[in-house]
C-alpha cells in the first residue's frame, strides 16, 4: 500500500482478554472501527496455546496531512504528535508515553501493563510518516523471474 509522504500511518494492536465470542470482540470494536476508518483491519482469535487469552485486533489508520488542520505546516514530528496524541487520548492512552524515533518520523506508543490499558483493549501504537510502521520499504516487490517454471 502507497501513502503519501506527509501521511501520518498508525498501526494500532488491541486485546480483549475477556470476551468470549468473536461476536462480541467485534460487537466491542465496531464504533472504534466506524470512527477510525481504517484502511486496513485485522481480527482474529488469540492462539489457545499462546501467551493472550480472548481477540486480537490490528487496525492500519492514515490521517492524512489535508486533514489534519491543527498542525498545516508544522513539521513531520509535529504532525506525528498531534495524530498519536488524538488517537491516545481518544482510547484513553497517555499520549506522554509516546516514544519519538531519532529522526523525529516515527514511534511507538507501548503500553507496559494492559490494566492502563483502553477500554477498547489497545496496548501497542506504531506511528511513522508516509509509510506503514510494520513495513516501511512497502509491500510491493518487483520479481525479475518469469515464474514458468510454476506452471
């Protein structure tokens, strides 16, 4: 997936421990999901054998640099710390937790114990600008092989 470079890209990671059914971890998830618009969303059940009990979730959410009106013309890292510190407050997250990269491009937002954690199970915020955290070279890759020999 391509973003713009003034793209402010969050990938947020939610648990809920205590829910049950899939219907509903994703009965608890939808107005968060309905509000954040993701372009990308990820559901599934926690591994039984794993250390997490419950759902998992991982929602990709790009704010972009047009929409952010707080910040027209500010810098990438203020951009990013507007974006981050709207999405904590909103899951109830402590946006002082966030952790700036070097560059001032990206982060992470981890939340250490998941009791602090939100009301919508979330404990791990990536961020970085104009591309997705989890890749940041992108997905798409040229392959130079004809692939006959598949066939």
């Amino acid at each position: 997936m391509r973003f713009s470079p003034d793209d402010v890209v969050l990938r947020v990671r939610f648990h809920l421990e205590r829910v049950r059914t899939a219907e509903a971890a994703l009965h608890a998830w939808l107005p968060l999901v309905s509000e954040l618009r993701p372009v990308s969303a990820a559901f599934e059940a926690a591994d039984p054998d794993g250390v997490r009990r419950g759902f998992l979730a991982d929602l990709l959410v790009v704010v972009p640099h047009s929409e952010d009106r707080t910040t027209d013309g500010g810098s990438a890292r203020e951009r990013l710390l507007t974006a981050v510190g709207a999405l904590a407050r909103r899951l109830g997250l402590d946006p002082a937790a966030f952790e700036v990269d070097e560059d001032g491009a990206g982060g992470v937002l981890n939340v250490k114990d998941e009791n602090d954690g939100s009301a919508y199970g979330a404990y791990l915020v990536l961020a970085l600008t104009g591309a997705d955290p989890l890749s940041p070279e992108g997905d798409e890759t040229v392959y130079d092989d004809t692939g006959e020999d598949l066939l």
